[in-house]
C-alpha cells in the first residue's frame, strides 16, 4: 500500500508481516503461525489478542509463501479456447463448482484460439506452481501439451479427445451429435440439408460433419449434405442464431422456409425469437467432471488417466417441424 500526504510524492508503506503481528501481540512467531494454521492449539484469549493486531495492523496473510513453503498449491486453472463464447463459460462455472467445493483458487485464462497465447499461459501457469491446468486447447496434438505434464503439471484436456498416454481428456460424442441432427431433420422430411461451420480443421467440426454425413447416407433420403464452411469456430449455437437472424431480416420464415437445428443448446437458443431446437451438451458437467480428474491426479499416487466421452441429445424447439 502507499501513504501520501498532501502534494508530496507517495511514499510506499511495508506490508505488516508476521512478526510486526507477534510484537503487536506479545506473544512468539510460533504462536501467531498455530493462530493462522492450527487456531485449535491457541487459547481463545490469545488467539483473539493476535486476531485484534492482525486487524489493527492490516495484515493479510501470504498464501502465496505459505503454498511454496509447503510444496502445494491449492490454485487450479482453465485456459478456455473463446472467453466470448457461452459454451466456454458454462464449462468454467462447471469447474468453478468443483473449485469452490474443494476449497481452491481458480484461475481463468482466455487464450482466443491462438496458440501463441496457449503457450504463454501454460508457461505462467507452470511457473505460479498451479495444482494442475485445465485446457481446451487449439490443438490437441500441441506437444507443448505433453510437456507440461512431463515436467509435472497434471494437464486436463477439455473438449477434446487428448493423449491417453499423457493425460485425461473429457469430451462430448460429436460424432452423434451430428447424427442426432440430421436423423431429426430426416424424420421431419428434410432432404436438402446444409452443414453450417468450420474451419475444418478442428476435431469437434470434423466429427460433427462426418456423423451428419454417415446419418444422411444411413437414411436413404435422395438429396445431400452442402458444407458451408464459416470462419466460426464450431457449428455452435451461437453462429446457429446468427443464422436465425439473417432469416427473419430477409423475410426466410422458420421453419416453414428452412429448419434450423444448432449445436450447444446455450441458454440463449431456447429465449431466440424461434426458440432454436439443438444438440444439447452438458456444459456444466463437462467442467466439473474435467475439474475432479485433474485434482484427483494431482493428489492420488494411484491416478489413471481416463478419456471421457459425454452423451448430447437432440432437444427440438420451433425451429423444426414436419413438413
């Protein structure tokens, strides 16, 4: 903190530390170190002495040595793929659950789908000594992925399918999630049906695509899959409601001119002007169940790897009907 008086230049001011705290107290650093991490061992007088000059004096404790010193952190992190995208941000109050339960600290990185970025947060994050990271990386395959583990930082991916041999991944079946879409459309009697999404060379879009595609063929309906590929990340919810939009600007009615089905199923498609029927993933549960295996490897000698794959289901709203 810094003290200024009057026009004088601010003058920095030293932290309270632990022994200003024993000398305001009267008592032994020893005593002060049972307050902070063994209260039970303290008499309630003197606990309360030491408590009353820790206020006085506005002491904050420094978890951050206290961490080092022990050798463990109690601090987690998820580097998201897009901070802007709600799928992400559903997944990280999923693991925001499991943090707060376990009584750790999370930190939130954004690495905009740019693996420059990925990188520079991996390497802060080794050094702050994290517990373990969570990532959803922009590619899977990244050897600086396996690096980090090498080096001892458990890594989890999420979204995506990671290295058995290296980490736990947890991941949505986006292969049937594609099928899902397209056999709905197929029941309702659509046969011209277009793939919006891209770019092409993420796994999740991959996957999604090659199940529609598998679901059409499947179906023995006469017409085709159009690939419109986007500069979105993913065939997500949200560009899905872009689409939407577009429609309802041009006068295109939903569904009676063109069924949409999106993928995600955010809060946002069910509150669309058409609520939007969609593929549903657990979002929540994706973080949490990603959140657990990390602080699982991180404290269990026993720990196996396991690769997670999460069941979506196709939720239909006003956007689809029979034709």
């Amino acid at each position: 903190m810094t003290r200024v008086l009057d026009d004088q230049p601010a003058i920095p001011v030293r932290s309270a530390g632990v022994k200003d705290v024993a000398v305001a107290a009267g008592v032994s650093l020893g005593t002060v170190s049972n307050v902070l991490n063994k209260p039970d061992r303290v008499s309630v007088s003197t606990r309360s002495r030491v408590e009353q000059a820790m206020a006085e004096l506005g002491f904050v404790r420094n978890e951050s040595a206290r961490q080092l010193r022990a050798g463990r952190s109690s601090t987690v992190a998820y580097v998201m793929l897009d901070a802007s995208n709600p799928f992400f941000t559903d997944v990280a109050q999923g693991v925001e659950d499991v943090a707060e339960r376990r009584d750790l600290s999370l930190f939130m990185c954004n690495s905009d789908n740019r693996i420059e970025r990925e990188h520079a947060y991996l390497d802060r994050l080794q050094q702050q000594r994290v517990q373990g990271i969570l990532v959803t990386p922009v590619d899977p395959t990244d050897p600086a992925l396996r690096e980090v583990a090498r080096h001892g930082t458990p890594v989890v991916i999420v979204d995506r399918v990671g290295d058995a041999d290296t980490h736990c991944s947890v991941a949505v079946d986006d292969i049937l999630g594609g099928q899902l879409a397209i056999d709905h459309l197929v029941d309702l009697g659509h046969e011209r049906i277009a793939f919006v999404g891209g770019p092409q060379h993420l796994g999740q879009v991959r996957d999604q695509l090659a199940g529609a595609r598998e679901a059409f063929e499947s179906s023995g309906s006469t017409g085709g899959v159009v690939v419109i590929e986007t500069e979105a990340l993913t065939v997500a919810d949200l560009l899905t409601l872009g689409l939407l939009q577009q429609c309802v600007g041009l006068g295109i009615r939903v569904p009676e001119d063109l069924a949409i089905v999106g993928y995600g199923d955010i809060d946002f498609a069910a509150a669309a002007a058409v609520p939007l029927s969609s593929v549903r993933q657990p979002r929540r549960n994706l973080g949490r169940t990603a959140a657990e295996l990390l602080i699982d490897e991180a404290s269990n000698p026993e720990h196996t790897h396991q690769q997670v794959l999460f069941t979506p289901e196709l939720v239909a709203r006003a956007s689809t009907r029979r034709r």
